[in-house]
C-alpha cells in the first residue's frame, strides 16, 4: 500500500508528510484520497492499447528503478506500460504514435488545442511547452497515438479526458526521412541527375565538303 500521501504537483517527488521545500522545486501538494482501486483495474487495458519503442521502453524500465518514489498515478501508469503495451523496433513505430521529444497537439476536456514536446524524465525546470515524462500528463501520452483518448486523475481527484489530436513532430519519422533523401540518387549527386552520354550521330557531307578523287 502506497503510504505517501503528499505528492509534489511540479516534479512528482513523494512524502509522507507535508515539507516546506520540495528537494526539486519547493513546492508540494497534499492528496488525501488516491483512487488505487480505480487505478489498478484501469491502467493495464489503457497499456495494452499503447505503443512504446524499444527504446523508450527500455529508458522507462530504467527510471522506473531509478526514481522508485514517484507520484503513485506516474509509477502504476509506467509500470503498466513496461508490462501491456506493444514493443516495436524505433525504426518500425507508426508515425503517429506519441514517442519521447514528440511534438504533440492535445486536448483536455474538449478545450482549445494544446502543444507541448513530451520531455525528459528528470527535467528540473519544465519551460512552457514541454511535459515532463514524470507528470501525470506526460506518462499518459507516451505511447498513445493520434485519436486516442483517455481519463487522467489530475492531483485534485477530479479526472480529466485527455484526446492525442496529432503528433507535429516525431523523432523517428524525422530520421526516416532523413535517410531516404540520403540514400536517393539526387542527394548522393548533389542535387543533379546524371544522364547516359548523348551518342554522337554521323552526319554526311554538305556542299562545301571534298568528296575526294572519283573512283576512275
């Protein structure tokens, strides 16, 4: 049973009783009640539909171990995703699949778009426009892909429908396309396609050419 009840809303830190200063950013909030039933039963079919990299999904395992003590929402959800969710090749992931540093456009509650990068785990200022992987919003998108929907259980116990409208920007795709334009013939000739020689044509002799002697 998870046994610390006061959660950091910025950075996910968790204690067991309320501090003046959080260690990461000196601010943290109480949660009183924290629905883990509802959590248990819903975050591995929530997994199951979602898409990690090979690559993410073994940087995620790792945090995991390295940040054991972590907001209890972040670390089932997480968990969850490492256990359920579809493993693919980083070269193979759908284009449309939210994957780490992806540029993401969201909405939450039916609201006016969003956009934000989907940032590192241990980021110790998240600037606007980035959510950190640790937050409760960052850990939901990893792995959800345009279209997808679901509910996140925000710090006031309340929940909030979180929908992936598109993914603006995604590593992966980005490297593909890079090597594609590489391996092309322009690219490899600077730009310029290389036609075959132009075969010359013999041409016969006009009025001011000299036959030579006329056979006797």
């Amino acid at each position: 049973m998870y046994n610390r009840n006061f959660i950091c809303s910025r950075c996910g830190s968790a204690s067991a009783a309320p501090v003046e200063d959080c260690p990461a950013c000196g601010q943290i909030t109480p949660i009183s009640h924290f629905d883990e039933e509802w959590l248990r039963k819903w975050a591995p079919d929530f997994a199951a539909a979602c898409t990690l990299t090979a690559k993410d999904h073994s940087l995620l395992s790792g945090l995991i171990e390295r940040y054991p003590d972590q907001d209890p929402f972040v670390r089932t959800v997480a968990r969850a995703k490492l256990l359920h969710a579809r493993v693919v090749l980083t070269e193979d992931v759908e284009p449309d699949v939210v994957t780490l540093h992806a540029r993401v456009a969201y909405r939450l509650d039916g609201r006016v778009t969003e956009t934000a990068v989907l940032g590192a785990w241990d980021e110790p200022a998240v600037p606007a426009g980035r959510l950190a992987l640790r937050t409760r919003r960052g850990i939901t998108l990893l792995g959800m892909k345009a279209g997808d929907r679901a509910e996140v259980l925000r710090l006031d116990r309340r929940y909030e429908r979180l929908e992936v409208e598109e993914v603006l920007y995604q590593n992966e795709r980005a490297h593909r396309v890079r090597s594609r334009l590489a391996a092309s013939p322009s690219s490899a000739s600077g730009g310029v396609i290389a036609f075959p020689a132009r075969r010359s044509i013999p041409t016969h002799g006009g009025p001011d050419d000299d036959p030579g002697p006329s056979a006797a």
